[in-house]
C-alpha cells in the first residue's frame, strides 16, 4: 500500500530551509499562484516551465507601456544601440544586471536570448572550425543541442564525437574518467550539461570543465534547467560559455534564456541574427537583433523577486526534497532502484517503469496520452534503454498526492 503522505521531513541538512510561518506554505495550495488547469496534475514543470500570475502581470503591464510609445520604448530605452534617453542605463541592461547578479555573475558578461538552445547556437555559428576538428558532446545531450552541433560540425568538414556516459549508474567519478579519456587535440569544444533534460541529472560541471581546461578544450555549458532549479555562481564554474533558461525554474515569462560568456571568449562571439550591433561588441550585438518583444527578458528580475520573497532556499529544498521521495518510494514500490545518488538529482528525476508497461517508443507515446487523457496526469514518459521511464518534475505548487496519483494510474494499466 501507498504510504500516506507525511509533514516535510526535511532531513537535517535541509530542515533549517523549510518555509517559515509567514512564508507562502508550498504544496498544492500553491497552484493558486499559477493558470494551471486545476484538473490536470502538472507532473512536467520541466519542459516548457509555468509562470506565475503575479510575473504575467508584470510582463503585461510592459506590454501596455511599450505599446503606448512603442517607438521611444524600443528605440531609444531598450539597448545601448539606441537613441537620447532620459534612463541612465538601457533597460535591458538594467535585467541583465539583476539577473546575473543571481548567478553570481556580471552584467557586462551576460546578453538574453529566446532560449538555451539559441545560445548554444550562438555559440557554435561563432566558431572557428577546419576540417577534422572535432565538437565533444555527450550522449545525454538535449536533442535540439546535438542537432545544432551535428549542423555546425558538418558545415565545416568537422567530426561531432559522442562520449558515452552511463545512464541509469551513474557516478561522478566514472564521468570524469570517461571524459579525460574522450578529449583529443583535435577537440574544439566540448558540450557539457549541468542539468540533463531526459535523465534529469545534474552533472558534475565544475569537475568536467576542470578536466577540459586542463586540456586547453573550452567549455560551453548548457544550463537549461538549473538556473533557479539548484544554487547557481556560474564564474566559479569555470567554464567558458554558459546559456540557460530562465522561463523553466527561474518562473519568467515564455521565451527567456540567457548567454554567458567569460571576458576573454566575448570577442568574435555573434547572435544567430545579425544585425544593427556588428562589430559594436558583445553586448551591443545580442542586445538588438531586430524589433521583437522584450518583455520576457525584462520581467524576469521579477520572477526571480518572486522567488526571493517565497524563499529561494526553500522552494529549492522543497522541490528537491519532493523529486527524491519520489525516486526513493516509486522504485521501492515497483521493486526497481534509483537510477542516480541523490546528489545527482535537482528539482526532477527520470524513474524506471516497470517492464511489463512496454520497451518501444510507440509504448511510450502510447503511455503518456493515456495518462493524460484517461488520468488526467501531465508527465514525460521516455523510452530509453529500451526501457519505459517517467520523468517527474517537482515544483512547489506539486505535492506528495501527486505521485500518489501518477503511481496508481501507472499501475492500472498492468
């Protein structure tokens, strides 16, 4: 039998971060805070992210005031590029202070994009390859990722080369070992996650870029999960690159990710869209790449108010918290093992189903309709390994009765 839900027994490295008494409780009377369909159990935070009301409100209300004067909003207030203002700095650069300041980082380094995977792209139409050069990515790389690697390595007569990293087993160490063993001189630039998006990961980043650096490989990081998801300085990373998105655990509006770039690698670095800011520097060239709306970029300094004021330690200590649980009591209960140690697993957890459910990707598509449609359960359901696998996200609006609610539905299929 399912173990009734109990009180948040933060254990005791995490109890002092549990939510104080005047603090938003967390749980599902927090979906109040959010437009999810209360009929739907919203199990996939993870993959497209959920804004809260209170930042749509914000988000609107620039809206409102761009549309009033859209052409002083846009052409003399935005970006650096623009026209006499009366703001002492542009207002995208106002955001991109805030939001690096959240990441440990400086607002000179970092420039938005719609997305992790437009930085990734940024980074790689910059690159400068010959022939038999070689881009390191991993096997548990974002498929849109692999793809603009694949592009940008065969474009240019280059080798994308994949290093194999275990899934479920993972360990630390093992991925170390494996990426010494990968890296060669001819090895341009390896793509490492932080988060991974189906195994849901977090991977030992600033060990890997160590590894690589060691080697003279700079780093691009793709961060798309963990900016809010887990505690983020991204200088002490070392890494080289880092992009992100800011619309998933960082609570912005739709079409909100990021690019960071160390000072010394800014210098020929170039938006997929190129336009008024070429050859003006990093900042001027990212910051306007054409008319478009900038108010996802320009409210998320309060989506991450947002999460300061709720207790950013708490939210990730909940949701960590809940994403374990659920690793620990859907194994047990299926007579299964986590796929990872708990500290490799953030805010979500990519769980083994049992056999009997199906083994092809027909069975997975299949599985996760049918959860929908008939159980009203939002979830990933992966095929991997030939293998099914259900990948849960935990957000504070998420609780306990929700895996309850996805494990009975699971089991009534066989």
């Amino acid at each position: 039998m399912w173990i009734a839900e109990p009180e948040m027994d933060f254990d005791q490295d995490t109890e002092a971060l549990e939510p104080s008494a005047n603090q938003t409780r967390f749980g599902r009377a927090m979906r109040a805070h959010w437009f999810l369909d209360p009929s739907i159990i919203y199990l996939n935070h993870g993959t497209v992210g959920a804004t809260p009301k209170q930042v749509l409100a914000v988000q609107q209300a620039l809206r409102e005031e761009m549309e009033q004067q859209p052409a002083r909003f846009l052409l003399r207030e935005l970006s650096a590029l623009s026209g006499p203002s009366e703001r002492a700095l542009p207002r995208l650069r106002e955001a991109a202070q805030a939001v690096a300041r959240f990441m440990g980082a400086e607002g000179q380094d970092l420039v938005f994009v719609d997305n992790a995977t437009t930085g990734v792209n940024a980074v790689l139409g910059s690159l400068e390859l010959q022939p038999g050069d070689e881009i390191l990515i991993t096997n548990l790389a974002y498929g849109a990722v692999r793809n603009a690697a694949a592009f940008a390595a065969g474009r240019r007569g280059a080798r994308l080369v994949t290093l194999e990293l275990p899934f479920p087993g993972a360990e630390p160490a093992d991925y170390l070992n494996r990426l010494a063993k990968a890296l060669t001189p001819r090895t341009r630039l390896a793509i490492l996650d932080h988060i991974t998006s189906e195994t849901a990961l977090v991977l030992p980043l600033a060990e890997m870029a160590a590894c690589c650096r060691a080697a003279g490989v700079p780093v691009l990081a793709d961060g798309a999960h963990a900016p809010g998801a887990i505690d983020l300085n991204i200088p002490s990373l070392g890494v080289d690159y880092y992009t992100g998105n800011l619309h998933k655990w960082a609570l912005a509006p739709k079409g909100c990710g990021f690019l960071w770039a160390a000072p010394e690698r800014q210098q020929g670095l170039h938006p997929p869209v190129i336009s008024w800011g070429l050859g003006q520097g990093f900042v001027q060239e990212f910051d306007w790449v054409g008319t478009k709306d900038p108010t996802p970029f320009l409210a998320a300094p309060a989506a991450l108010e947002l999460m300061q004021a709720w207790g950013l330690d708490a939210m990730q200590a909940y949701n960590h918290h809940l994403a374990w649980q659920a690793a620990v009591w859907l194994t047990a209960r299926w007579g299964l093992e986590p796929p990872a140690p708990r500290a490799m697993l953030g805010c979500m957890a990519t769980l083994p189903l049992p056999a009997s459910l199906g083994s092809t990707r027909e069975d997975a598509v299949r599985l996760q309709y049918a959860l929908l449609y008939e159980h009203r359960i939002e979830a990933p359901i992966l095929c991997l390994g030939g293998r099914l696998w259900v990948r849960i996200s935990a957000q504070v609006y998420n609780a306990l009765e929700d895996v309850e609610a996805l494990a009975q539905a699971i089991e009534s299929f066989g």
